[in-house]
C-alpha cells in the first residue's frame, strides 16, 4: 500500500477545507459549525462517527481496515484564538476577534482528509483507527472530556501531529521524551492591614510582603530543582494598591508553571505554597494559594517515536526528520498520551514554516501563516502512522 500515492487526488481537498475553517473560527467549547462540517464531510465519505462528550463538538470516526492489526487514536483539534487576524488574504477570518492563529484549521483539514484516505485504502489497511476531532485544546478542556467519554477504550497507542511554525515546510520532528510542557496555573490572594502611608508601623504592608514572594518565588526553579531539571515559574500578574500615598491592605499573584518531568509537575504546588506561606508569617500577612493544573508534560515514547520517525521518511523522505527540541508550549495532547497502556504515544511536530512566502510567524501571533503546499503530505503522515503501529 502506497500511501502517500494515494494521497494524491486530496491536494486540493486539504488545501480547501483548511481556508474554510480559516476562515470561520470559532473558540473553544464554541466549535459548533467546525463541528458540523466535519461531520458533513464524513457523512459525505461514508465514514461512521459519534459526537460524544459533555461539551458538544467532539466527534470521534472510526475507519476499520480489512486486515488485523491493532487500534490507534490520531488526533486534530478544533478550536481558534481570541486574536483579530492581521494577514492580507483572500482568506483570512472572517469574524472579528477570531483567528486559528495556531494553526488547528490545518489539523482539522488534515485529519479529515487523512479520514478519507485511510477510508479509500480500508481492504489494505491493518486494525482499527479511532479519529478524534477534538475542541477546546486552547483551554486544555477537549482531551479529558473526550477521553471520559470513552474515545481511549480499546486504543493500544495514540498519535498527534501539531504544525509547527519553527519547523521547515517539508520535514517533522517526532523525538523521543519530553516535547511540550506542562502548564500549571498559580494565583495568590495576599491580606494585609492597610492605612496612611507615612504610618507604615500601624499597617501591614501587602505590597513588601508581595515583593518578597515575586522574587523568592524564582528560586525555586534555581534552587530547589537539579540545574539539568528544565523549568520554568513565571510572575505575570500582580494587582496591588489603589493610590500612591496609602498602603495596600491586599494583593494578587498569578503565574504559570512549565517543566518536561511528571514528578517535578507534581512538586510545583507544595514548593509554593511553602514558600508563599513562610513569607507571609515573616511579614504578618495572610495568604491563600491556588494551583490549577492544566496540562501534564506531554512526553514521547521512544516505541511510538520510533513509527513516526519511520513514518517521516516514507511520506517526507531521507531528509524528512528534522532535529528540534523541546518548546515549554502546553498541549492536552498529554492526555491522550497518558491515558494509552503504557502511555504508548506521540505528538509530532510538523514543519510550516518557508521564509519565502513569509511563513516564519510565531503561533498565537496575528500574522500567524502556514505553507500549505505541505499540508497533503501531514494528512498522509497521520495515514502512515496509523497503518505502521496497526500492523506492528
């Protein structure tokens, strides 16, 4: 079975379906058209889909091969970005605001696509593949909500590919261990007892006591996680005060987490909470800390790496696999990696990115774009894939 060959007559249907969803965006939990048209489009195919979970977009079709084989998941998000599109293009959104400035329009339009390819080669294809047409992964809602919905029973290893910016159009990196980051959320709540500020000894300063905990903060990272332990804590909010000649009875922290380690994750919250805690007794405040975790690092296994990186050089060639490291970007992909036995999975990073025709953007950026020209061979690579692992 040749797949990339008979991916051919699909250049232009890939290319078609992406500027239509470029073009009507739609946020996350809000994928309502999105959704339909996937669905039209594989009623269109004769592929057999449910919508399942409680947020009402996902849709996840199945496509059974001929052959025995076993079952994988291939994933494509849905959803857009609250950014107001700044390209020039006969294309471009359509709704104020909105804009897939992240590039899901491409993983839509390519999972479709890959859906009718692997439906045209089914009497050639080995075991089963689930195709997760997933919302809200900007909210990192989409992966928990379709997977408690039963999308993983049954899955013996899942794959996801997200086009990638830093990556050159006509290669892709599927490596080995951690790829994206965790993303944890903090938020602190500081209580004083404010006043006059030339009485500083009969108040409670939240501002001083806040100070200290924005700078101690940074040391957990520098000193309390090995120095070969990437991570990173970020202060990105602080709200304090309200005029120059009083002391502030309170203050807000909020800040995010990143680290490529499940353990170190898991250590965040307690390191700050001790911290904060410390801090406020040494200043006479009180504190309360509140920690969301949002996403877990997303991590590749070297099994499921190795069928992609196989899968890069059929579809993209000898030179198809790009050397490209970790990003601390946050994907609920994660999900669907921890949940397969084993955790048996992998996102791939798909290059984009052609100077020439000025697609070097950063994502989330409103003149985020990409080269279409590659997108066909990215549907092809989620069929590669699929029918490797299957057949393994």
């Amino acid at each position: 079975m040749n797949i990339k060959e008979s991916a051919q007559k699909y250049s232009d249907y890939v290319i078609e379906m992406r500027r239509t969803f470029h073009m009507n965006p739609e946020l996350s939990t809000q994928e309502i058209e999105t959704s339909k048209r996937v669905c039209e489009e594989l009623d269109k195919a004769g592929i057999p889909y449910e919508r399942i979970g409680k947020l009402g977009t996902a849709v996840l079709a199945t496509v059974k091969g001929a052959l025995p084989g076993k079952t994988i998941l291939i994933r494509g998000d849905m959803d857009a970005l609250p950014v107001t599109e700044e390209n020039d293009l006969p294309f471009k959104s359509k709704v104020e605001g909105k804009m897939h400035a992240c590039g899901h329009d491409c993983h839509t339009a390519t999972l479709l696509t890959a859906a009718r390819i692997l439906n045209d080669v089914k009497d050639e294809l080995h075991g089963t593949v689930k195709l997760a047409f997933q919302p809200a992964e900007e909210t990192a809602q989409g992966a928990k909500d379709m997977i408690e919905a039963g999308a993983m029973e049954g899955v013996d290893g899942a794959y996801g590919m997200h086009v990638w910016s830093g990556v050159p159009s006509g290669t892709a990196c599927a490596a080995a261990g951690g790829r994206m980051a965790s993303a944890g959320q903090f938020e602190i709540w500081i209580q004083g007892k404010g006043g006059h500020g030339a009485e500083p000894a009969s108040c409670i300063d939240a501002i001083t006591c806040t100070t200290a905990i924005v700078n101690s903060l940074q040391t957990i990272v520098s000193r309390e996680f090995r120095p070969m332990d990437a991570a990173v804590l970020t202060v990105g909010r602080i709200d304090a005060g309200f005029r120059w000649n009083v002391i502030a009875d309170s203050a807000y922290i909020a800040g995010t987490t990143r680290c490529f380690d499940n353990d170190i994750a898991k250590a965040f919250p307690e390191k700050i909470e001790r911290m904060v805690k410390g801090i406020c007794d040494a200043y006479r405040c009180t504190a309360k800390v509140k920690y969301t975790d949002l996403v877990p690092p997303t991590v590749n296994h070297p099994a499921m790496s190795a069928i992609a990186e196989g899968a890069i050089k059929k579809i993209l060639g000898e030179g198809g696999n790009f050397d490209f490291g970790p990003t601390t970007g946050g994907e609920d992909f994660a999900y669907f990696i921890n949940a397969a036995p084993d955790q048996l999975g992998a996102i791939c990073l798909f290059g984009v990115r052609n100077e020439d025709i000025d697609c070097c953007h950063e994502h989330h950026s409103p003149k985020f774009k990409v080269d279409e020209s590659a997108l066909l061979n990215a549907a092809a690579l989620y069929c590669q894939v699929a029918d490797d692992f299957n057949k393994q």
